[in-house]
C-alpha cells in the first residue's frame, strides 16, 4: 500500500452496504469533509433532462467537447452534490463540458433505471450540442467504479442501436462484471472500501436477483468491437481490478484502441485522497486523457 495513502485508512467507513440509507449518509459526510474546489472559472447550471433525470453542468470556457460523467457508489450511493468535488475538478482540469448525471439509485430502482437515466443524458447532450457550445462529435461518456460500469453499458447500447456517436470512454476503476470470478475478486475480502462482500452486496441491490445483461455488465458482452477508444485506470489492491484489466485486453483484442494504466499501491477510490502524490498523478491522468480524446487546447 502507498505509505501516503494507508495513513488515511483509519477515517474510511466500514465497507458494508447492508444499510443503504446509512451508507448514503456515510459518504455524504466524507465528501463534506473534502476541501471545496474551486469553481471560479466554470459556469454551472443544475437542469432536468426528460423525463426526469437531474444533471449537472459544468462549464469551463472555450470547451469544445463534453463527457456525460456517471459516479460511483456501487449503483447504491451518491448523486450530484456527494460527486460535486470531482467534476468541478474534472471540468477545470480536463477543459471540457463535463454533464454530472443524477441518475436513480438501487435497490429502490433496479437496473435498468440508472442505465436508461444515463442513456437519455446522452441522447439530451447529442441533440442539445449546439446549446451546451460544444461539437456534437466530440462526446464521450465515463465514470468511475459503477460510473464506469454505467458508462461501458452506453458505448455498448449506442453501438447496438446505432445510437449517440461517442468520441471516448473513460472508465476508472470499473463495476462491469456480476460474476465475481477473477482473482482480485475472489481473493481481497478485506481491502479498503471495496471487497468482494461490499461488491457482492452492489450487483444484490441493483439486480435483485434478475440474470445481468451487458448493458448491467458490460464484461458480460459477447462482442466488444466496434466500441470507442478507451481509457481504462484499475488500482491494485480493488476486487475490480482484473475485470478491468480484461476487459481493457478484450477490447484491444477486437480492434479497439485502448490506453490502460494499472496504478500500484492504490485502492478502490483512494484518488479521493487528494494530497497523495499518487492521487494527483492519477487525476491528471484522467483529465489528460479526457483533453487529448476530445481535442481541448
């Protein structure tokens, strides 16, 4: 484990999504406890895209493109104020529009509603180009851990459907596979803030027992080809980490041009952690990939 890192270990809440309200209130308090961003140089806006899905804006000047960005908290936890921190910072550092999506929660809204929540923000975002100052052909979708399985799930159904041209995906740490078969998560059941009983409780409360298709999980896809490039970060001690690995290796495998960065001595989230050095060198990462993918200045 980075040094700088495992000294914050002791301030995490327990893993454990058995109490969903709890859990909610449990990261709402951590994220308050972050220093705010500063938001000085963006123009944001809270708007609801139909039929009812809460987004929110961020504007950098001179943006050109815009990613549609989906939050983590295992489809059970966060929304827009709990992810504010790390848009705006994603906004300033990446230089383009970055659409924070409200999408619904499980258990008490099951897949596919955050699925198709995100799906009509893009579509919103690809009709509405011309208002948000951005090009229509310059979108990509991320996010991160469950983002980054919501995310994974648009590339997949916007090729299916032919629809939405996405430019990019950016998946951080992604939530993409229900099995639970690879080695990272059969074998961390005690690593900080995701293990595979916390994971195990994710996909119980966003499936509820129904079998996952692959916009639910995506490694589920029996085709990967086709798809956008993809920026893939996993971190090393994560039960998701080597389903983000394979997934990364698959898509190369079929054609798709992929960056992929595993980042040592890290954990499930622990980028939150802004004054490690690793975590500042992975969230310049993320925003360098964003500003090249999209052709920000």
């Amino acid at each position: 484990m980075d040094p700088e890192l495992e000294a914050f270990l002791p301030l995490f809440p327990p893993a454990n999504l058995d109490d969903p309200a709890t859990a909610r209130r449990n990261i709402a308090a951590l994220v308050a406890s972050v220093p705010a961003p500063d938001t000085s140089d963006l123009e944001i806006e809270d708007r609801t895209v139909s039929p009812d899905v809460p987004v929110r804006i961020y504007r950098p000047h001179q943006a050109q493109g815009a990613v549609v960005w989906l939050h983590g908290g295992g489809f059970v936890m966060g929304d827009l104020d709990t992810e504010h921190p790390w848009a705006a910072r994603l906004a300033t550092a990446c230089g383009a529009v970055v659409i924070s999506v409200g999408y619904r929660l499980a258990p008490e809204n099951r897949f596919p509603a955050a699925h198709d929540d995100a799906y009509a923000v893009l579509t919103w975002a690809a009709e509405h180009a011309a208002e948000l100052g951005v090009d229509p052909d310059r979108i990509a979708v991320g996010g991160h851990s469950a983002g980054a399985g919501l995310a994974a799930g648009l590339a997949l159904r916007a090729r299916d459907e032919q629809g939405p041209p996405i430019r990019f995906q950016l998946l951080n740490q992604p939530e993409i596979d229900d099995r639970q078969e690879t080695w990272s998560a059969r074998n961390f059941t005690d690593t900080p803030w995701m293990n595979r009983d916390k994971l195990a409780a994710t996909w119980r409360h966003y499936l509820g027992g129904e079998p996952a298709t692959p916009y639910a999980a995506p490694a589920r896809a029996a085709d990967v080809s086709g798809l956008p490039p993809a920026y893939i970060a996993t971190a090393e001690f994560d039960p998701l980490r080597d389903e983000g690995i394979g997934y990364a290796l698959r898509l190369l495998q079929a054609g798709v041009s992929v960056e992929l960065h595993q980042w040592p001595g890290t954990f499930h989230g622990s980028q939150a952690l802004l004054s490690a050095e690793v975590s500042q060198r992975q969230i310049t990462e993320l925003a360098a990939a964003l500003r090249r993918a999209l052709g920000e200045s």
